[in-house]
C-alpha cells in the first residue's frame, strides 16, 4: 500500500516507518523538514497547520498513521484538534481509505485528564470527513526514546528514594513499543479492522509504583527505597501535587514541566484494557513489564548510550 506516517521522526512514528518499510509497504514519512530526513521511506514536507501541504502529502495515498501530540505545548488541546481537523479534511479531499491513530486508554465516564480528553477528541475529529479511522487506544508505550518510558528509567537511576503521591497506586497497562508497533501495521489494510476503536496492552497490568520498582529491579539490580506520601484527596490538592512533581521531574530528567504536568495529570485515570477484541484482528502475545523494560534498556546500549 501507499501509506503516510505522521509523526514519522518521533518514538512511535520511527519505529512505525521501519515496520511498514519491512512489510513492504511504499511508506511516506511526513515532515516539516524533509530535507534533513534520514529514516526509512520517502520523506515528504507536512504541517498540521497548513491543510495545502497535508493535501500534497496524502495525494495517493491509500492509508494515513496519525501519530500526531503536542504535549509540550499549553494549548495542547487546541492545537491538537486543529491539527486533527485539518487532516480529516485533507485525508477526505485526497480519497484516503482509511486513517490508523494511536490514542490513549481511559474509561468514558471517568473524569478524563486534559491529554486523555484530547485523545478522545481527536478520534472523533479525525473522521469528520467522512474517512474511517481505526483507533488503538493504549497507555504508556515503553521503548528507548519514549517520554513516559525515560521519566521512569531516569528518575530510578539517579534518586535513591522516591516519594510516591497517591495517584502513584494508579493501575495501568503499559505495551512495547514493539508490540504496539505490531498492532499498528496488522490493523492497516485488515478489513475487519476498519472504522473500529480497539484497546492494546502488555500482558501485565501494574500501578505506577509498581512500574518504579520494577524497573529500578532490571534497571539496577536491586530494590528501590519507595516512600508512599498520604495527601487528603480533593482538586486543590491535587493541582499542586501535579504541578510540584511537574517541576520535580523537569529538574530530575529530560522531560520540560509542561509535558510532565500533562502525563501526571492522566496518572490519576485507571487506563487498563477492558477490550480483548483486537486479538480477532491480530495474533499476538505481548510481552510482560520487565521484558519491555529489558529490551527499551538492550535498544539504549545498542545506540551507545549506555544504561
């Protein structure tokens, strides 16, 4: 298939590129700067904010990867719906089959956080064109390069205790990149697989204490003192918890405030799969916690960074 990769520089979106490359697929990686592009496929000139160049990008094509966050940024949710818009649009315009998105796990009638909120606008605004989307909602993505995956392995290797707020008893479901990688590509041209919304997960379903002990247990080889650090529970609170750690992160690791801020804020909603119908469309059996925490450490020394 002719297929474009939003995002195609990013964690998800390289991995994603090199999968569809190897699977034989014509694969378009779209960038703002195409002329600097090394990765595999074809690299061609986009931005979410110019439809005219989203609509060069897609002419075509048959199937889009929308892999498209803006994290970093304050107005995250604005920028993020328009981008979405924009692309539906263009995706409509060109006579795209069908566009794949990578979305976020989070019950519908919990109180979503800003970033699963978004996640969830931005389904519903990627086909309002008219363009069938199929949505694979998953929780953090745990490989070398991965925002969530390098906040957990930098804050084990240089703290010697960690305080864990309340929400850090939060259950969640974290997949490898490998195997979300996996789901992505099997999805794309499966006809059953069209229009539908699926959840994706590893085999194990851990609270992000766990995540933090675990990894420091691989990591390291040996335990990490965890304090647990009772707070009353209300909005107030909450904020401030929120934006404390933000900072507390952004000093300890790679991460900036802002994008912390965001990703601490989803850490209140349980994002667990309650789904297991995308096994009818994929066969797969994704790997547990410490496996991925291995492979996103062996992925690190490969590339001479060193544990």
């Amino acid at each position: 298939m002719q297929v474009l990769v939003t995002g195609a520089t990013g964690f998800v979106g390289s991995a994603l590129t090199q999968a569809l490359v190897d699977e034989g697929h014509e694969v378009r990686a779209m960038t703002r700067h195409p002329e600097g592009y090394e990765g595999p496929g074809t690299p061609v000139a986009g931005d979410m904010s110019d439809e005219i160049s989203l609509r060069e990008a897609l002419e075509g094509v048959e199937g889009a990867y929308y892999l498209i966050h803006s994290l970093s940024s304050k107005d995250f949710e604005k920028e993020d719906a328009a981008g979405a818009t924009a692309f539906s649009a263009a995706a409509a315009a060109q006579g795209v089959g069908r566009i794949v998105y990578l979305g976020g796990l989070g019950e519908e009638s919990d109180d979503l956080s800003p970033h699963l909120r978004s996640r969830r606008e931005v389904e519903s605004l990627l086909g309002s064109d008219g363009v069938p989307v199929t949505v694979l909602r998953a929780a953090i993505v745990v490989g070398h390069g991965g925002i969530s995956w390098e906040m957990t392995r930098q804050l084990v290797d240089r703290l010697p205790l960690l305080a864990a707020p309340p929400w850090a008893k939060t259950r969640t479901q974290p997949i490898a990149l490998r195997d979300a990688v996996t789901y992505l590509v099997g999805v794309l041209d499966h006809p059953e697989a069209r229009g539908r919304v699926f959840e994706i997960g590893g085999a194990d379903v851990v609270t992000y204490e766990d995540m933090l002990v675990r990894a420091a247990k691989v990591q390291e080889g040996k335990d990490v003192a965890l304090v647990s650090v009772p707070l009353p529970a209300n909005g107030l609170v909450d904020a401030a918890v929120a934006t404390a750690s933000s900072y507390g992160l952004a000093a300890l690791t790679e991460v900036d405030a802002d994008t912390a801020k965001n990703l601490i804020e989803s850490m209140t909603s349980e994002v667990v799969v309650s789904d297991h119908s995308i096994s009818e469309v994929v066969e797969l059996a994704p790997m547990g916690y410490d496996e991925m925490v291995r492979e996103a450490l062996d992925a690190r020394l490969r590339e001479g960074e060193g544990v």
